[in-house]
C-alpha cells in the first residue's frame, strides 16, 4: 500500500493531563461538560481549545473567539510541549479490555476514489462537515479523537513496538474513562514500525471520527488549491493526527444508535415501519432484525418516507431506547448491534453505514480522549 502515514510533532500538554482530556467532540453531553469545567477550575484545559457538537447550533462566532483566543494564550504561556518528531504508542484500559494503538500523522490526500487507502465507514451530515471544518478553520490546533482500524492477524504492529520506550504520560482519564498510558516512539524507530504496519494492512478503515476526517479533508482540499507542488508537500493542514489500532483486540466495541421519532401519531408510525421493515414490536419501541449498510439505510429510509407525509422529526441518539418507552407522540427505532467484521466488510467492500450508526465503544467513555494534538497552520 502507498505510504499514507506520516510521522508527526506532537503537542501535549505540559501537566495536568486529568484536566485537559476530554471524551470526543460529537458525544460530550451538557452534564459532562459541565463536571469536566469542575474538574478543571481555574486550570487550563481543552474545554476552552474545542468546540463540541454540543454548541455548534447559533452560538459559533462567539466560541469560535473564544477557542482562538486560549489557543493563543496557551501557546504563549507554554502550557503545551512540543516533542520531537515521534510517534506514540497508547495503551489505554477499557471496560472491555486493553486497547493498544498507534498515533501518527494520517496524509489526508490519501482520501481519494473508492478503492482508497484510508475509507469512512458511514455517511456524513453535510451540517456537521461544515460546521466542523468552520472550527478547524479558525484553529492554530488539533486536537482529534480519530481512530483508523486495521487487520493484522497475528499483531506483528504492536509487538514491533518493543519494550525500549519512553513513557510519556499515565494517568486515569476523567468521567471514569480508565487509565491510559502513553509511550514516545523516536522518529528513527517510528519510520520503520510505520513501514511494518503499511505492510500489514491492506487498507485503513473508521472506526470513530468519520465527520472530524470528513471535515479535515474538506478543509484541505479548500486551502491547496493556490499553493504549489512544493508548499502542499509538508503543509500541516494536509495531515491530521489519528490513532491506529488493530481491529483483533479485545478492547473494541461498537455501541449501536438509534433514531427517535418525534412528534408523530405513533400508532400510524409503528403500523407503517414494522409492514415495511422486518423487527420486534414493544409498545412504541421497533428493533430491526438486520446488520448491513444496506438494510440500515432502507429503515433510515422508510422512517424518512413516513415524515415526508406526515408531521415529525427524525433524531439520531445513542441514549438506552428504554428512556423512549412509553413516551407519547414518539417512537424509537432501535438500530441491532453489529461486530467487526460486518464494519470491515462494509469498509472493504465500499459501503458505508447511515451517519450516527454506531459509536466507538461500550460506553460512552470508552471512546477515544482528546488531549493529544498538534500545530495545524504556520500562524
């Protein structure tokens, strides 16, 4: 496979790491924000380098200020560490076991055709892409929670790691996320476990992150345009840092979504869906009986025909459906959990699953934390 990987400088914070990770973007609740400005106090943290999903709905401008500014004032004040060209070797405690990965720099114009090296596995909310790349835009920093599955049968990556390694951070994640530990990875050793895992891996596919990759990649492909050959070759804005993991570890679990279908008759609802789509019926709460992309798109479809007429709205939630169960006036759709393996062959095969799918993770804090970015302009 074509090198796709670069070896990056990362940033990290200089101490304090409780207080600076946070879970990703798109799966920060108001209560979690609220408990991680807690934890923080007067400390700097990420809450004020981000803008989470949470607040992108009228409020950009001013927080978009906002994040520029302590970006600004954490850079000047030297709260974070700019280490030497390396990767990163993670471990990281999950509810479902270790997880072991790789960060490095990921050439976003690897992106490219169908048979691309580096393939989303689900659709993207255009709304999402560009209010995402809007934050990227007004960013001097990255901090992403992208992680790009590999197959490597017998993890010859991970052990090509080796024991000889220099620890650069332990500490328990907050909001019960676990412990993680973080190992520096020199740029001599980097460049050839780099070599190792291109070899290994046919392609690299999404497991968490596809709007953050989406929104990296439309980013990029706006500003190259006027730049030459040689300004577009090391351009920061080109490379996005991600995380590698080898989809065989037993730290990996996928949280299936769901849609909630609001303000509706839901008796005409539930009659409609359940002629259509193969599923169990409990009260107002439907689950399908499938695990393709395709068969995930018909329901998605089939609850859009509905609304197209009658009155209601559709909302992409990964709350228990038990929460919707005899509520009034709506109904959950409860999308069936899927493995691994249908996720690869969707992802090799070129398909891809409706947006909000699925989430990374048996819980919520199992995803992968910001905390760890680096330098996206020459600002």
């Amino acid at each position: 496979m074509k090198s796709c990987i670069r070896i990056p400088r990362v940033t990290l914070p200089r101490d304090d790491f409780e207080t600076w990770a946070i879970p990703p973007i798109d799966r920060l609740t108001k209560g979690a924000w609220e408990e991680l400005a807690r934890i923080a106090g007067e400390k700097p943290s990420l809450l004020g380098c981000t803008v989470p999903d949470l607040f992108l709905d009228g409020e950009d401008e001013e927080r978009l200020s906002l994040m520029q500014k302590f970006s600004c004032l954490h850079l000047c004040q030297n709260s974070f560490e700019r280490l030497y060209r390396g990767a990163i070797y993670v471990e990281r405690e999950t509810s479902t076991g270790l997880r072991q990965g790789i960060v490095a720099n990921l050439d976003l114009e690897a992106m490219e055709g169908r048979d691309s090296p580096v393939r989303l596995t689900s659709e993207t909310s255009e709304e999402i892409v560009f209010r995402r790349m809007k934050v990227r835009e007004e960013s001097m920093l990255e901090f992403p929670h992208t992680i790009l599955f590999y197959r490597d049968k017998r993890d010859k990556v991970v052990r090509a790691v080796g024991e000889d390694r220099e620890l650069l951070y332990d500490f328990s994640l907050p909001l019960g996320g676990g412990n993680v530990k973080g190992y520096f990875i020199p740029d001599m050793d980097a460049i050839p476990l780099m070599r190792e895992l291109l070899s290994r891996a046919d392609f690299f596919y999404v497991a968490d992150g596809n709007h953050s990759l989406a929104a990296a990649k439309r980013y990029w492909d706006k500003i190259k345009e006027p730049l030459s050959e040689e300004e577009r070759e090391n351009h920061p804005a080109r490379f996005t840092l991600v995380e590698f993991v080898n989809e065989i570890q037993d730290g990996i679990f996928f949280c299936p979504g769901g849609r909630v279908v609001k303000e509706i008759e839901t008796e005409a609802f539930c009659d409609f869906f359940s002629k259509k789509i193969k599923c169990r019926r409990e009260k107002n709460l439907l689950s399908p009986e499938f695990a393709t992309p395709e068969s995930f798109c018909e329901a998605e479809e089939v609850i859009r025909e509905f609304l197209k007429h009658n009155y209601g709205k559709m909302e992409c939630t990964f709350e228990s459906p038990r929460a919707y169960v005899n509520r009034e006036d709506c109904a959950f759709v409860d999308f069936p959990e899927f493995g691994k393996e249908e996720l690869f062959s969707a992802a090799k095969s070129g398909k891809k699953f409706p947006a909000k799918s699925f989430c990374f993770g048996a819980t919520e804090t199992d995803a992968r934390y910001s905390f760890e970015g680096r330098e996206i302009t020459y600002d």
